[in-house]
C-alpha cells in the first residue's frame, strides 16, 4: 500500500498541468472530457474552503482527480492525480493548482456518515485536508462542503 501510494505521488507530481482556458464553464468541461477520453461520470466536490475539485471516471474502474479553476482568462478543468484502477478502493494524496493539500478515500461500502456516495454508485468517498495517508494518527473531518454530478 505504501509503495503504491509513492508510486502515484511521484506520478503525480510529475505531470504537467498545463492550463487551457475556456470562455465558459461548460466549454472547459468538454475540454477536459475530450482531451482525456472520459466514458465515466464527473463528480464535482465544493471543498469547505471553496476549492473546486473533479472526481472522474476515465473508465471503468479508472479514476483520477482533477481542480476547476476560474480565473481572468476564463475557466479550466485540470488533471492533478494519475489515473488509478481501483477494484475495491483506495487513498491518495493530492496537491492542488491552487496550492491545497487533501487526501481522498474511496470505500465500497460508507464507512461512515464523512463518506459520501458518488453519482455513478460505485464507490463512497471522503476529502480530508491535509496529507494523511503516511500519518498514523489523522485526522478525519471531511472537507466536502458539497458534492454534484456535472456528467453522468
């Protein structure tokens, strides 16, 4: 677990985000969908600090996470995680354009009531603040403010 966890850091962090604008929210999501081949759902999570983060179902059973920003030049839906293929869940650590840090859970079943459900049913998640996967005691208050489906 571990080892997998280095492994999608550092392909992560290696990544490039390069930011491509749209004049509209809905051009910069079709951006996004076209550029990576997205055949899943997108889930839009409205931190309680007010980031906007994407959950996307590349595939089935292939995710990665991704940052809506807005700004003067328009609007872009970023990449900020590698793709990982998940059968039964999983955890990572992201870091945003925005320069915030959050750990995301995916469960099967709802772990608890911080767990929420994804559009396409297929997994609960949970957004905490901070780096938590390597720390032995973390703290768990989810960040999600709200969760909505942008495409089905």
């Amino acid at each position: 677990m571990l080892i997998m966890t280095s492994f999608l850091l550092l392909s992560a962090c290696s990544e490039e985000n390069q930011a491509n604008y749209s004049p509209t929210p809905e051009a910069a999501l079709e951006d996004l969908i076209q550029s990576e081949g997205i055949k899943g759902s997108i889930d839009l999570i409205t931190t309680t600090d007010g980031t906007e983060i994407l959950v996307v179902e590349q595939d089935k059973n292939k995710y990665f996470v991704g940052e809506w920003l807005e700004d003067k030049k328009g609007y872009t839906a970023n990449r900020i995680s590698a793709n990982v293929a998940m059968e039964l869940g999983g955890s990572w650590e992201l870091k945003t354009n925005s320069k915030h840090t959050y750990t995301i859970y995916f469960e099967k079943e709802q772990e608890d009531q911080n767990f929420y459900p994804l559009s396409n049913e297929d997994y609960y998640i949970s957004l905490v603040e901070g780096h938590q996967v390597t720390k032995e005691d973390s703290d768990t208050t989810n960040a999600i403010h709200d969760i909505r489906t942008v495409k089905d």
